[in-house]
C-alpha cells in the first residue's frame, strides 16, 4: 500500500523510488505484486508518467485509510514509549535553525545524550499525523487543528541593506527579491535585480551589497554586516508554533524537547520580533 501511493502521488515508478528509498525495481515489483494479488492492473503507463486505472482508483480511498490506521498505530506506540531516548524527528526551515535554535537544540543534545535528534531543515511541509516529524516549529497563522502546542513568537519582516551597501547607497535602490509573497515586490521604490529561494541565501546576496531586501528580522537582526533600512519600519507578517500530534503530547521525549524550546523562544523573543535592531550607519543616500 505504501509502494502503490507513493506512485500515485509521485506520478512516476522512478519518483516514488527517491521518494521512500527504494530502487526503480523494488518499487516495480511492489506494484506487480500488488497486481497479482487483487488479480488487475492498478496502473497504466501515459506521456508523462503513471495513471490509477479504474481498478486503482476504486482502491485509492482503502489504501489510504490503511495508511492513516497504520500511521495512528504508530503514534500511539511512540507516545506510549516512556523512555527518555531514541531518536525525535523535528522539522523547522534552516533560516530559524541557523538564526535562533543552533545553540538550543546543542544544548538539548548535551543535557539528553541518549536522545536521538533527526533534524529536518528543508522548507517542505512535514505532516504530523504520518511521523514525518515529532515535533514542528511552523512559521504560520493557521496551525493544523489536531496539533498541540503554542505560538511562541511573532515573526515581523525588515527591510536591510549592508553596511557596503548604505555607505555607497545608488540612487536608484536595488531589489533582492526572496521567494516569499511579502518579500517579493520592493517595499521601497527599487528595481529587482535577483531573486532568492530562502531567506538564508537572499541574506546572503544582501550581505554582499548586490542590493537591499525584506528579510524576517530573526535573520536580518542576526546577520552581521546586515542594517534596517532608516527610513524603513518593521511590518507584522506571520507567527512562529512549536508543535507535535495530540497523540505524543505526553510522551517523556517529546515533552522534555518541547519546554526546551519553549524557554529558547521565550529568551530570544525580542530579538524575533525585532526589538533589538543594530545601530544604522549612515547611508549615503540622499
């Protein structure tokens, strides 16, 4: 059942294959086997990838509930597990480990050495309720209702420039867009001139003095040669959850784990919401 959906939701025997670490021929004869037991094909080759036949389609909905009785399953043996090791997946962007979290989670390691810590720093959305992640810190307005957990910060967005960059200040500004619907567009007139995927990587590009961005004020109050813009003001964007399932909420790991990072948000709030901006040299622009 896990072969069959990771090609439906892949559309390809070779997705599904990096998808949940399998081979190409592992995967393929899943499916076969699957073929053979409910005596009909599930899947027809296209132009551009793997179709559910009719057959497919009609078991779609019990492998999935399949999917979602197994995943409870598990949920509730973690949550029951009652030691204080083994591993936790946690997911959060890289932006907020290499900002805020790096010398909290270090210090978690430290004080629980028999705890394993599966560190997810992609941006992709880690679902809860199949075990993708234990716990997540989610930069959102809209936390998922079957998680449990709290909003542990406000995320406001900056507008920076380098200090190279505010000496010699052009008169027509440029933009570093980030791939981030309020940090697309400028914020002040300007020209886009590149265009970044995360905030680590735009941060980086305005480090360099190649031109001005929004940034969240945890990255932008956190990077060295980074300064607001003075004529600029921080604007209020999204929250910042600590979260993991209702099913592991009592688990011993999971609860050590979460009032960890519970105090590390609460020390460093000030600094996420952008209440401690660096002093602004002097730009030259007039």
């Amino acid at each position: 059942m896990r072969v069959f959906l990771a090609v439906f939701r892949e559309g390809s025997v070779r997705g599904a294959a990096r998808k949940i670490g399998k081979t190409h021929a592992t995967v393929s004869r899943h499916i076969q086997t699957l073929n053979d037991a409910i005596g009909g094909r599930t899947f027809e080759r296209g132009q551009s990838g793997q179709y559910l036949t009719d057959l497919g389609e009609k078991i779609l909905p019990h492998a999935e509930a399949v999917e979602d009785s197994v995943a409870a399953i598990d949920r509730i043996a973690y949550g029951a597990d009652t030691r204080l090791s083994g591993p936790i997946k946690i997911s959060l962007s890289q932006s907020l480990y290499a900002a805020v979290l790096y010398q909290a989670l270090d210090d978690f390691m430290a004080n629980y050495p028999l705890i394993e810590l599966a560190i997810n720093g992609s941006n992709a959305f880690s679902k809860l309720a199949w075990r993708e992640a234990d716990i997540v810190i989610r930069i959102t307005n809209t936390p998922e209702d079957t998680a449990y957990g709290k909003k542990v910060a406000d995320s406001p967005l900056g507008t920076y420039a380098s200090e190279e960059y505010l000496a010699n200040r052009p008169q027509n500004d440029r933009w570093i867009s980030l791939d981030y619907g309020p940090a697309e567009k400028p914020t002040i007139p300007a020209q886009i001139v590149a265009r970044a995927e995360t905030p680590l990587l735009a941060a980086q590009m305005i480090s360099m003095g190649r031109g001005v961005g929004a940034l969240p004020c945890y990255v932008g109050d956190t990077t060295p040669n980074l300064h607001r813009l003075p004529e600029t003001q921080i604007w209020a964007d999204k929250q910042i959850w600590v979260l993991t399932h209702h099913d592991l909420r009592k688990n011993p790991k999971i609860t050590a784990l979460m009032k960890h990072l519970y105090t590390a948000f609460d020390t460093r709030r000030d600094l996420i919401e952008g209440r401690c901006p660096k002093a602004t040299p002097h730009s030259g622009h007039d």
